[in-house]
C-alpha cells in the first residue's frame, strides 16, 4: 500500500515537472507564479484526470482500435491539459497553438518519464538474502 501511495506521489511530481519544463520552454504555456495555490491544484487534477484517462483511452483503443493504442498517452495528456486550464482557479494557461501541441508533448513524454525512472531511483528493492549464507 505503502509503495502504491510512493507511486502516485511520484507521479503527481512527475507531472508537475513536465508542466514546468513545458513553461520553460514554450512562449504560450504559461504557469501563474503568482497563483501558486491554483498551481498545485492544478497539478494534482492534471495528475488524475491524466490517468484516469490513460486507462479509460487505452482500453478503448487496444479493444477498437489497435494501432491508436501508442497515441493515446498524448491524447489524454492534451485533454487533461484542457481540463485544468478550464478551471476557474487559474495557476496555468496555454495562449497558443504550439503551446497546446508542443505542452503535451512536453508534458507527456516528462510525466512518461518520471513515472517511470523516479520509482526506479527512489524505491529500493529488498534483496533476499543468500540461502548459502544461513547454513
């Protein structure tokens, strides 16, 4: 249960990191600084609405549409974007077109990323300890 929490935690700083780089790097993704509170509700919305979608999208694509099943991740990563930016309690905007296709991209492949290396990193595995060892 413990590593099912660590999990989703890693995966909420994941996205908040995709969507900081996305604001790095992009003119028309932009955080609120000044509403940082809207942020991380925005961060924790993105990171639900993203996997409820990721499951909900790859179940519907691997039983309809096969070949779709890869594309899926940005999709739902761009529909839970337009979700919170949605929300009435600011903290992010996207202004323009490469912000909303390169965002996901960005926030994408950095969530993909970091849910992915960052439990690797911070979730040691318990080696069993050598048989030979106890005899």
């Amino acid at each position: 249960m413990i590593t099912l929490l660590f999990r989703g935690l890693m995966y909420v700083v994941s996205a908040g990191l995709g969507l900081i780089v996305a604001d790095a790097l992009l003119d028309g993704f932009r955080i609120q600084w000044d509403r940082w509170w809207g942020f991380v509700i925005c961060i924790v919305v993105f990171a639900i609405v993203q996997s409820m979608l990721a499951v909900l999208t790859g179940k519907l694509a691997h039983r309809h549409a096969p070949v779709l099943t890869g594309g899926m991740g940005i999709i739902s990563t761009l529909v839970a974007l337009v979700i919170v930016v949605l929300l009435p309690i600011g903290g992010l905007r996207i202004v323009d077109l490469s912000g909303w296709l390169l965002g996901a991209l960005i926030v994408w492949l950095i969530t993909a990323l970091g849910s992915v290396l960052l439990p690797r990193i911070f979730l040691k595995r318990r080696v069993p300890e050598d048989d030979s060892r106890r005899r």
